[in-house]
C-alpha cells in the first residue's frame, strides 16, 4: 500500500517536472523568436511629431492647428501610442484650437528614461518640451487618466501657466489606487520579452482603434505595433509610484483661478462622487 503510494506520488511528481519543463521551453522559444523576428518592428515607423531633447533624452511633441488658444494632450498611464490614440480628437480640435500632445518618456515616439517617475519630473519635462517645440503659455491641459495628477500639480506649482484644465476620465486626486505588486508589473514586462503578450493581444484584446471612429489606418496599425512593446521599466515606476504622487497632490492647495471640468464615465461616477464628498 505504502509502495504504491510512493510510486504515485513519484508519477504526479515527475508529470508537474514535465509541464514545468514544457512552459520552461516554450518560454525560451518563444523569446528567441520574439528577440529575432519583432524586436526592430518599431523602428521603420516614423515619428508623427518632432523629437525635442529633454535632459539628454529624446521626446516626441505632435501637434496640430494655429489657433490662438493651445491645449496640451497629456496620455493616460500606459498608452502605448499617445499620438495616435489621440489622432481623431486632435484633428478635431485643431480646426478651432492649437492642439499638443505630449509622449511622456517610456511611451510612444520618446525614449526611456531612469529618471523617477515623479510630479515635479513629470512637470517640468512637460515644460521643457513645449518650450524647445515652441510652444508658450497660458495652456488648457487636457489629461488621461494619471495625468490628471501631473496636471493638478502643474496647475498648482505653476497657475500662472494653465487658464484651465480638461480632465479626461481621469485619476481622481482624493483617493488612493489600489496597491499593485511590483511582479505582476515584472510578469508583465517578462510575458511581453516571450511574445505570450503579443499572442493575447491579437486573440483576446478588441481594438478601440478603429476608423469609424475617426483613426486612419496608419495609426491602427502603428497602435497595435507599440501595445507590443509597451512595458518597459519606465511605465513599471510610472506605475509604482502613483500613489505616491497623489498623496502629494492631496496635500497641496489648488489654485482658484484655474478653472476645471472633469469628463468621466458613467462607471466612474460613483467614484467621483466619493471624491468630491471628501474633498467638499
């Protein structure tokens, strides 16, 4: 009895070795492949904009428009093609305005950075950007997402340079996200190095691009090319410290002159409604 227990348990054993070594394996191929067939992918496709050099690093700047008002297209947190997620909104609004988007370093056109992934870097690389663009205030700041707080912090480390802010969806500044582990960010970034990423994307993940909704083909097409290669050590601190930077927005006092509008989803609304009960 004892005996064929132990020769079952040696089985079990050996058979979870074998689909251990099986995902090992198909890990390593998968990779190899990946590194040789799409690791230059990116490289044929053109920036929209103009790559400025911030602090040593490249940053794309796209814009389009000449009217007297400019506003400032900042990403939500981990787009991976900023300037083409915001293509048909931009060519709408530059028939009336001026209109900016900024490629944080990590996404995009712009390169990777080691600086931290703080408000006060956020802040002043945007700063700089439009400025060697030629680009000058007052601005109207039109965030995604986590740039809802990089613009609340610019807005109150610098009011005289934002008339006004237009907050898309964005992370709300009264409460804190929820704490993601640093490996499942890791995980991530290794499913993406093995091509397991590009596989669920292609499979699983529906395109938001699409042109009945105003996208060109290039820009589906260079979309789903970047959300490939869209983890990157970057994006991971980006994300690492959000909490951070909202707890240090929640501490500062936001300018009354700057006036805001917030654009949210029905499904958020619960949410803001927790916000502005805390913050009222």
């Amino acid at each position: 009895m004892v005996k064929a227990r132990q020769k079952r348990g040696k089985k079990i054993m050996m058979l979870i070795a074998f689909i251990i070594s099986v995902i090992v394996m198909l890990n390593i191929i998968g990779f190899v492949v990946n590194k040789a067939i799409f690791s230059n992918e990116l490289e044929s496709i053109k920036p929209y904009g103009q790559l400025v050099n911030v602090h040593g690093r490249n940053m794309h700047v796209y814009s389009m428009g000449e009217g007297e008002i400019t506003i400032v297209l900042l990403p939500g947190s981990s787009v991976p093609l900023p300037s083409a997620d915001f293509g048909p909104l931009m060519r709408e609004l530059s028939k009336q305005f001026t209109v900016v988007c900024i490629e944080y370093f990590g996404v995009g056109f712009s390169d990777e950075t080691d600086t931290p992934r703080t408000n006060d870097n956020y802040t002043e690389e945007i700063r700089t950007a439009l400025t060697l663009a030629g680009f000058s205030p007052p601005y109207v700041l039109m965030p995604h997402s986590a740039s809802g707080i990089y613009s609340e912090y610019y807005a109150s480390k610098y009011p005289q340079e934002i008339s006004s802010i237009i907050m898309l969806d964005t992370t709300s500044s009264a409460i804190k996200e929820t704490n993601v582990p640093e490996f499942v960010y890791k995980l991530s970034k290794l499913q993406q190095a093995t091509g397991f990423n590009r596989i669920i994307n292609a499979l699983v993940v529906p395109s938001l691009l699409k042109e009945s909704n105003g996208y060109t083909k290039q820009e589906i097409n260079d979309y789903a090319r970047f959300l490939n290669h869209s983890f990157n050590n970057t994006i991971i601190d980006q994300n690492l410290r959000l909490n951070d930077n909202i707890v240090e927005v929640m501490g500062m006092n936001f300018p009354d002159e700057v006036s805001v509008l917030k654009i949210v989803q029905l499904a958020q609304l619960s949410k803001l409604e927790k916000s502005i009960k805390r913050i009222i």
